[in-house]
C-alpha cells in the first residue's frame, strides 16, 4: 500500500441537499469531484483514525466505481475497520440498521433515491452519522465550507477489493468485511413484526399480493423476507433484481411510475395488497384491493394502531410529520394524547426527535414512513407493518382505511409536481409569493377566502437550531391548506411542488376522489401562485 496525496482545485456546487449531494453521473465522474466531496465528508468528521466506516449503495451506475474509491480513501485517512455491503449493495435503511447494530462512527450511502439511474443519469452520496441518520444540517454546512477550501486529497495505490465474495480484506491496517446486507436487516424485522402471524396469510394461496422492488436495491431484501421468511409464494417479488439502470424505468413508488403494480390491484381479479419500494428502499407505496393508500394517511393509520404490532406494543410516545404531510397524524396524536410534531421536508430533522425519545413513528407525504428501530425512512418496514396490521385485524385493506376515517375523519390530500421547470422562473415564483404574505389574507381565490399565510420555519426542540424559508403556507376559509416549495431532490432545472389539503369529516363525503374533492383549492393555488403562467405548464407532471 503506497500513500497518495493529491494537489486538487474546488468545484463549485458541492453543497449537500436534504439527502446529500445529487448530481449527474457525469459530473461525479470528473477528475477529482468525487474525491474532493469524499475528502471533504472525512475533513469534516475527522480524525478519522481507528473509527469504522460503513458503505454501500443502491447498485446504480457507478456505484462500484465510486465505492473502490472510497475504500482506499477510508483507508488513507486512518479508519481501521470498513464494512462493506456485498456487491456494492445497502439499502439505506439497512445502512442505518448496520451503523446502529455495529457502532460505527458513520456510513456513506451511494444513491440518489427515486431518481432514474444510468450513464447519463443522476448519482448521489451522503454521509449518515452515528446514530444511524443523515447528517444533520450543522455537519452538511462544514461539509460544503470544506469542498469550498480543499486543496488535497488522500488515498492510496492498491488493487481493487473484490465486492461480490463475502469475508475480510486488508489494506494498509484498515480491515474491510464484505458483509450480508440483507441478514441483519431481516434479523432486525424479524423482531418488530409477528412474523407467524404475517405468514399465515400467505398459507393456503387465499391471501394475494405483489411487491415491486422496481429493479432497485430492496429485491433481495423482499425476496428474503416475503418469500423465504414468511412464505409468500415464488414470484411475489417482482422486478427484483438490482439494475444500474434501474431496467429503464424511474423508480419511484407512486401511481404513475408502477402504473403496472396499480392495475394488478383493481378489477375482478385484483391482488389483496400490493407494495413497491423506490431506488434505494426507504420509500414506500402500499395499495390494497381497488384501494390507494395516501402516504398522510397511512402514518396515521399505522400510528393509530400501533399497539396492535409487537414492536409497538407498549404505545407510541409521539409522531412526527413533514409539514407538507397532512394534518391526518395530527388528530391520532391527539386522541392518544401524545406530541405531533411538525417538522421541515428532509428526514434528518426527524433524528434530533427519535434520539431524544420525543417520537416513535414519524412519516412524510413523499411516501416516506418510518420510526425509531433506525434513523432512516423505511419502505420495507412500512409494508411489513401493514402485512402484520392486516393479518391481526383479518381485514381487507379498504375496510382497514374507511374504519379509519369513520373514527378521526379524512384529511384528503394531493401532491402535484412540476419536474424540470425553468429554474429562474420557480425561484421567482416562490419570491412573489414570500413577498405578498402579508397581502394575502383577506383576499379571495376561487370563491375562497384566505385566512393566513406564511413562510414555514422550524425551531428544533432538542438542539435549538432553525430551519427558515423552508415552504409557503396558505390557510383558507374552508379549512384547507396549500402549500408551495420547490424540491431539492433533482439533479436538472426546478420541481415545484404543490400541495393541497382539507379536512371532512361529514360520513357521507368520505368516499370522495381526492382530486374531486380538492378541486377549488387547487384552483385557488394556481390563482395565489400563478403557476400556469411562471412554469409555463398547463397540468402537473405528477399528481399523487
């Protein structure tokens, strides 16, 4: 092993977003701009020396390039132990769960999440900290000031490590484990959820459902669990090999990129539950027969009725929701009499609350749920909790949902998306909107009449820290609520999205299709924003 040092120039833009740094994978691949960002994560944590390092990533293109690269830099700056998932491969929560389990001093996660994969595709990193997390904003900001600053790198001359056998490896004195990355994230589901009970649905053939892994890193995660541990039937699992391309496809969980999944669920012979997880596991879509699940909806659901799930079984000590994310935990919380709370867009403000034990189960409306067994959001969990939900209440999944909102009301909520627009005129957009706050209530839009507006901001209750300008909230007479931010979770131009909600709780307007039932208030959101006119979009990319 011979020590390297190279003499290296900034690159402008390497600032981390809400899930790390998200570029094209022509950009990564530029002399020095991986390395100078993997150099500046480890300038930021250091010293390095004597730690444990994990790694791993979602299998898309580049990933077992960039993780060659990031094993003999771990072993230039002094880590003594790397753990390494086989193949290139850890979901993240299952990154979270072996940083956890192994008290590591920190991972780096390779993937860009629900983003398309490929040669001219997007690529991503983050580093999550030791207790299991994204690294909370404090860390992000060191990490963008040191690739602002950096002048060198380290790494070192050495062969590359074969991924796909698993055992130890050496260099230099830094040890390198290829570990299972399946084994101790199953072991730890396996825990939480009744397991005999989840597999005696599947007995018999009578109960149906599909997972689509969509060609991304939880196919052989749900292959171990659905079929080997639980024994659903061979075929469950559906595009569940791993791609660097994703199979062409966009993996993201939601009606429009598993439109396939989608029609398996509706007419005479519909699947009882139906389940897909995006690029790198942590999110999820569940659906049941002819019946979609709101990502709002199901946070509350799953909070409602945790105590029926053995994980859970001693209650819950509170919730914790994006603002986006509907109002629907809100009243949950309420009849339990615990804490929701409301925190910005990005799953690291969620961290500060479950390490402090202020929450267990905490979600966001970008089909992300999750709780306190890791520090990440869970798409694999969400669907085993569902799974464990239906076989003790031996109930179909609508009836699950309508049960619901007979109790607590339906809070019904939409997600519209404009991917890719002009990246001024957004910002612009967004602007104006911030700069007439105070003009707005009072006014009418649609036949509704504002009652307050504001610009979201976050006070940290455990560490202090605040998040401003974090979304554009405008409250209506009506009780509904729009919200407009744009999504740092891109890799090209502008996403603006727009969110609409509003409570009912008449039995009789229940049943409503949400678009239907929001139809005014979308309408007044384009009437506050002028969207039309600033995207130049006459409807939404996305509507979930």
């Amino acid at each position: 092993m011979k020590p390297i040092t190279v003499i290296t120039k900034p690159f402008p833009g390497q600032k981390p977003g809400t899930s790390g740094l998200r570029k094209k994978v022509v950009e990564f691949q530029q002399p020095h701009y991986l390395e100078n960002f993997v150099q500046s994560i480890f300038n930021s944590i250091g010293p390095c020396d004597g730690h444990t390092l994990v790694i791993g990533g979602d299998g898309r293109f580049y990933n077992r390039e960039t993780i060659q690269i990031i094993i003999r830099m771990a072993a230039a700056n002094g880590f003594s132990r790397l753990l390494v998932g086989q193949g290139g491969i850890l979901s993240t929560p299952a990154a979270s769960c072996v940083i956890r389990k192994y008290q590591a001093f920190g991972g780096i996660v390779l993937s860009a999440s629900h983003n398309p994969g490929g040669p001219s595709e997007d690529f991503g990193i983050k580093y999550n900290a030791a207790n299991g997390g994204p690294a909370p904003e404090k860390m992000t900001n060191e990490m963008y000031q040191q690739s602002q600053n950096i002048q060198e790198y380290f790494s070192v001359e050495s062969e590359d490590i074969d991924l796909d056998s698993l055992g130890k490896r050496q260099i230099g004195d830094t040890k390198i484990e290829i570990i299972d990355p399946v084994i101790d994230y199953a072991d730890l589901m396996e825990s939480k959820f009744d397991f005999p009970a989840i597999a005696g649905l599947f007995a018999g053939g009578k109960f149906r459902m599909c997972f689509d892994a969509m060609h991304a890193v939880t196919g052989p995660y749900a292959r171990e669990i659905l079929e080997n541990r639980l024994g659903a039937s061979k075929g469950t699992v559906v595009n569940a090999i791993p791609l660097t391309d994703f199979g062409g496809g966009h993996p993201d969980p939601n009606q429009v990129h598993a439109k396939e999944l989608v029609s398996r669920l509706k007419g005479q012979n519909a699947l009882d539950f139906g389940a897909a997880s995006d690029g790198d596991g942590d999110r999820n879509m569940v659906l049941g027969k002819d019946c979609y699940i709101n990502p709002c909806d199901s946070l509350a659901i799953l909070a409602a009725n945790a105590k029926l799930i053995p994980g859970y079984s001693g209650g819950i000590v509170g919730i914790a929701r994006s603002m986006p994310t509907s109002r629907a935990a809100d009243r949950v919380a309420a009849s339990l009499g615990i804490e929701c709370y409301e925190t910005p867009t990005g799953w690291k403000f969620f961290g500060n609350l479950l390490d402090a034990g202020k929450i267990t189960l905490c979600g966001e409306e970008s089909f992300g749920t999750g709780s306190d067994h890791v520090r990440e959001k869970d798409g694999l969990w969400a669907v085993l909790f569902w799974l464990n939900l239906i076989a003790v209440k031996q109930l179909p999944v609508a009836t699950i949902v309508s049960d619901h909102w007979a109790q607590y009301g339906r809070d019904y909520f939409t997600r519209h998306d404009y991917e890719g627009v002009n990246s001024d005129s957004a910002h612009q957009m967004i602007d104006r909107l911030r700069q007439s706050l105070d003009e707005l209530p009072g006014q009418e839009f649609a036949g509704l009449r504002v009652d307050s507006a504001d610009d979201f901001s976050y006070h940290d209750p455990v560490d202090h820290s605040e998040a401003t300008k974090q979304g554009i909230r405008v409250y209506f007479n009506n009780g509904g609520r729009v919200v407009f931010r744009l999504s740092g979770t891109g890799t090209e131009g502008a996403t603006l999205r727009v969110y609409c909600d509003c409570y009912e709780d008449s039995p009789t307007r229940l049943a409503q299709d949400p678009q239907e039932a929001l139809a005014v208030l979308i309408k007044a959101a384009d009437q506050v924003a002028g969207i039309k006119q600033s995207t130049g979009r006459m409807a939404p990319d996305v509507i979930t």
